[in-house]
C-alpha cells in the first residue's frame, strides 16, 4: 500500500510517500480501507521533532484519526464489523495510508448521510471540545474565548459554547474573513491574536486555548476572577518555562490554569458523545468545516498550509 511517513524531522519537505506492507490487524484490532484521513495539529507538532523526547522517530506515519470501511478484524474482534463505514482513532499514528489498523474500542458507526470527510473534521475534534469545555465547568451565562478558534478544535467549541448557553463566546483569529465566518457559526466577538479588538469583553469566565506557546501567559490577565485557562492543544509550541510566575502574580484572583486530553476519558464515554455528536452532523446541528480535500500524496502540501496558518477548519486526505 502507499503510504506517508517523516523521512526527516522538520520542515514539510521532510514528509514522503513510501511504498509500506499492509499492516495486519492485532487481538482487538481492526484493519480499516481508508476513504479520508484527518490532518491534524498534533501531526504538525509530530513531523517538526517536538515529541521526539515522547519516543516519536523519524520513518513515524503520522495520522491519528481517519474514516473508511473494516475490511478484516484481528483476533477477539465481532467479524460483525466487516463491510462497516467507521470513524477511527488510530492511536499515535498510522492514518496516512491506503490501510490502517485501529483498535476496536476506538471505533464509532458512521450514521448512513454523514460524509467520511465529515466525520474526520468532527470525530477527534468535537470530543476535546466537549470534555474541554466541561473540564473548565463552564456555566450557562459565563463569557468565553476561544484561543485559536479557526481549526477544528475551536470550530466546534464556538458551536458547543454556544450551545451550552454561554454569556458570550469571543474568538481570536487572524484575519476578519475567518472572523466573519465563526461569527456565522456563532460567535459574539472576534478578536484579534492577541486577543485586542475594540469589542472585547474585558474579561472572560473561562478561556479554552488551542495553541500555548510564548503568549499564554499573556492570556491569564484576561481572566475574570476565578476564572479558569485550559490548554487542549499545543500548535504553537510550549509556554516558557517561567508562565507560572503570571498565575502567582495574579493569586488574589483565584485563577485556575489546566490542561486536557481526551486521552483521559474513558473509551465508553468518549464513544457515546461521539456517537450524538456525529448524529447531530447529521442532522445539520453542529457544523462541520473542510478547508481542502487533498490526495495523499499531497500531504507535504497540507503541511504547508498548516505551517503557514492558512487552514480554517480542517484538511482532509484521500487515498
């Protein structure tokens, strides 16, 4: 099978198709032909070298998540499963081929009128945005801001922000052509980067930030008192060394500073929001944005656009 794995660490050139076996499905596993692959943050953070120290070598195939039909199951697994149209996580990687194995538990049914390409901007996203959300206990009335909202993580927190009733959801982005477009899906206030604009709230309950990096710290004063930061993502590297000295700064406030990943929720769970989430898709309830359908091939070109920050939404590859 054709596949795409990182000949080197770095830049997108480093990215390479490479003629690989067919992987074959382990106990609990399933073997998936895949008909779209989601292009994600974490694929970017993996192909620069950042997560080397995690155990990542270059020769990784990245992809954590992708759509197709089971086409064979490994040992343990209901033979039930073959001929079925899936969601999957792939784990730490492995989705940017022609097949992919996924584990059994890691699967979801794809409702009949939802689109492959559909369900990979929704099905890794959707679930960090719920439980992100609910692991900052947001409340109905509160104010929030999306730190990153124009990929698909912050693309469906504005939805379920809006959902969930919030106050008000304020969105960072860089241009007022992706502000006009989460405006459409609900957002209140669009600000820019770093985090100006002349309708700006003055503080938020709670800020859900996709990227971190050197600015974080910068977003801790504009916390309302107990209010609370959750980093779900990383695309813009990691905080310097020195971010808890903002929070200290601030005590009298009673800020709260917290990661998440869904690597946290139990499978079950994870699985069961998914399944509503991709049933409210569905039905034209939550929104789901594609910025490009590539071939595989063209995943250096996806990378590019990553890299760049020209992507709204979510880059799709196709076998």
């Amino acid at each position: 099978m054709r596949a795409v794995s990182i000949r080197r660490f770095g830049d997108p050139d480093g990215l390479a198709v490479i003629d690989a076996a067919a992987p074959v499905p382990g106990r609990g596993q399933v073997l998936i032909a895949t008909e779209a692959i989601g292009v994600g943050g974490v694929d970017v953070v993996i192909r620069r070298g950042d997560l080397a120290a995690y155990g990542f070598r270059e020769g990784h195939v990245p992809g954590g998540e992708v759509a197709g039909t089971v086409t064979a199951v490994g040992g343990g697994v209901d033979p039930s499963w073959v001929g079925r149209r899936v969601w999957a996580a792939t784990g730490t990687g492995g989705g940017y081929a022609e097949q992919a194995v996924a584990p059994v538990d890691d699967l979801c049914p794809l409702p009949a009128d939802l689109p492959a390409v559909a369900s990979v901007a929704l099905g890794s996203a959707g679930i960090v945005a719920h439980f992100g959300l609910a692991h900052a206990h947001l409340a109905a009335g509160e104010s929030v801001l999306v730190r990153g909202a124009a990929g698909s993580i912050g693309i469906m927190t504005v939805q379920l922000a809006v959902l969930a009733r919030a106050g008000a959801v304020a969105v960072t982005t860089a241009s007022p052509e992706r502000g006009r477009r989460l405006r459409e899906l609900g957002a209140t206030h669009t600000l820019d980067r770093s985090g100006g604009g002349e309708d700006s709230p003055a503080g938020f309950d709670v800020i859900i930030d996709v990227v971190a990096g050197g600015a974080m710290p910068s977003f801790f004063d504009r916390l309302n008192p107990n209010g609370r930061l959750v980093v779900v993502g990383a695309v813009g590297g990691q905080p310097p060394d020195n971010f808890g000295t903002s929070m200290m700064a601030a005590f009298q406030r009673s800020l709260s500073f917290a990661t998440f990943s869904s690597a946290t929720v139990p499978g079950s769970l994870r699985q069961a929001v998914r399944s509503r989430q991709f049933a409210a898709a569905a039905r034209g309830e939550l929104h789901t944005v594609v910025h490009e359908i590539l071939p595989l091939a063209h995943a250096a070109q996806a990378h590019r656009k990553m890299d760049a920050g020209e992507v709204f939404g979510r880059i799709v590859l196709t076998p």
